[in-house]
C-alpha cells in the first residue's frame, strides 16, 4: 500500500513536468503568449526589472521568478514528505523569518530606489530581486503546504514538513538549482521556466482557494487522502483559474502598467 503511495506521488509530480516538457517544444509561441497572459494577473512585468533573452523578455519580473520557482520545488519537496503539519522548530522558523524579510527589504529598497530616485541601502538589481524571490517562494510552500496539511488531512502527522537543518539544508540544495536560469542562454528552458512559474502561480492561488472551501464547508481534518481531498481541490483551482481570467480583464481595462515598481 505505501509503494503504492509512493507511485502516485511521483506520477503527479513527474507526469506535470513532462507534459510542460512537451509543450515548450511543441508550441512555444503559443506558450509564450499564454505565460505572459497568465503573468499579468500576479506582476507588473516591467521590461528593466524583468530578465530577457534574444529580445524576448520573461513572463514574470525578476523576483516573481524565484518566487514561483522557488515556491514549485518546495511545493514538489513537500509533497514528498507527506501529510506533516506541525510548526517547524524555532531555529528553522528564525532562517524563513530571514527569507521573508530579505524578500521586504529588498522591496522596499527597490521602491524608494525607482519611484523616488534615491539609493536608500544598495543599488537594486535583477539578480537581488532573483535571489529575494527564491526565498520567499520557500516561505509561500512551507506556509501553504503546512497549513494544507492541518486543515485537511484526518491522519496528519505531528511531525514539521522541515524538522531538522538536514531537511532544510536539502531543500535549500533543491533549489540552488535556479542559480542557473540567471547563466542560462537556452530558448527552451526559458520557455519551461515560464510555462513552470506561470502555472505555480495558478497552483499557489488553487491551494489558497481549496484551504477556505474546506474551512467554509466545516471539513477540517476529514480527508483521509488524496482521492478524497479531489472536489475541494478541483474547487479551488477552478475559482483560482476565474480570478486570474478576472484580474487580467480588470488590468487590460484600467491600466497597461503598475505604478509599484519592486
């Protein structure tokens, strides 16, 4: 029974990616036009905060991009850890603390630098908002994984997604794996990178979705697995999809730019 467990976690894990795989060969103007559409709900997009290559600039800006990167292999990471929802120990706690608020500093630095012309810390930099975007899409995972796994699982396990500094360090070995996007000349990984971000997104806002479908129906703790756990889930995709329709519309009605430049 648990090998079995363990075949559908990797299938859901591995069968998405390859079929994003797939796709950045087989259509990639297509791709292209559908991340840039699906990144406008969530990001301003500027042009000089966003990276580019061949003259075509990526779907999300630079820190948008390690956050939906980051935040897809920690949500990959987690998942294989299984249904743990304890709060993580006080020294883990301290190092996402530290994520998040390099992940604000960075942002607000980046602000005063662009909207008031004035260096207040450092000059800001895609790399910088890159690297502040990795740790913060660690942060969103952890919160959103743990807290998936309190409010719907009846057998949860009182145990931390991240108990110890070797389940940390592993996770953070994963993702040092973005470093290379920032080197990387290829069209189709550029192309995969964009489909993988832009579809975090919708799987981010989904899962948001799905934890209040559960609190308003009164299901707390009721889910005995996956299978079961399908219609909330489904549900909340479902309106996370219609959100994104809905901000996108809204965005192509009011404006064509953002005035909060981070």
């Amino acid at each position: 029974m648990k090998l079995k467990s363990r075949f559908w976690q990797v299938f859901l894990i591995v069968f998405p990616l390859g079929i994003c795989y797939v796709l950045s060969f087989i259509i990639p103007t297509v791709l292209q036009n559908f991340t840039h559409w699906v990144g406008s709900a969530v990001c301003h997009q500027l042009p000089h905060h966003s990276f580019s290559l061949n003259g075509r600039q990526f779907a999300l800006c630079a820190r948008c991009t390690g956050t939906y990167l980051s935040a897809c292999i920690g949500l990959v990471y987690f998942f294989s850890k299984g249904k743990k929802a304890a709060v993580p120990s006080k020294s883990i706690f301290i190092l996402f603390l530290f994520f998040f608020l390099f992940w604000i500093v960075d942002g607000v630095n980046s602000f005063i630098y662009e909207v008031l012309h004035h260096q207040f810390l450092y000059t800001p930099s895609n790399i910088l908002r890159f690297l502040s975007g990795i740790g913060m899409g660690m942060v969103y995972s952890l919160i959103i994984m743990t807290i998936v796994n309190y409010v719907f699982w009846k057998n949860k396990e009182q145990e931390a997604l991240l108990k110890n500094w070797k389940d940390a360090g592993l996770l953070i070995l994963c993702e040092s794996v973005l470093v290379f996007f920032l080197f990387s000349k290829s069209n189709y990984l550029f192309n995969l990178a964009g489909l993988i971000s832009t579809l975090t997104v919708v799987v981010l806002i989904g899962l948001l979705y799905a934890i209040l479908v559960v609190i308003l129906a009164h299901k707390e703790g009721s889910y005995q697995n996956r299978k079961d756990a399908f219609i909330p889930l489904l549900i909340g995709l479902g309106i996370a999809i219609l959100q994104i329709i809905l901000m996108v519309h809204l965005r192509m009605k009011l404006t064509n730019f953002s005035i909060f430049p981070l």
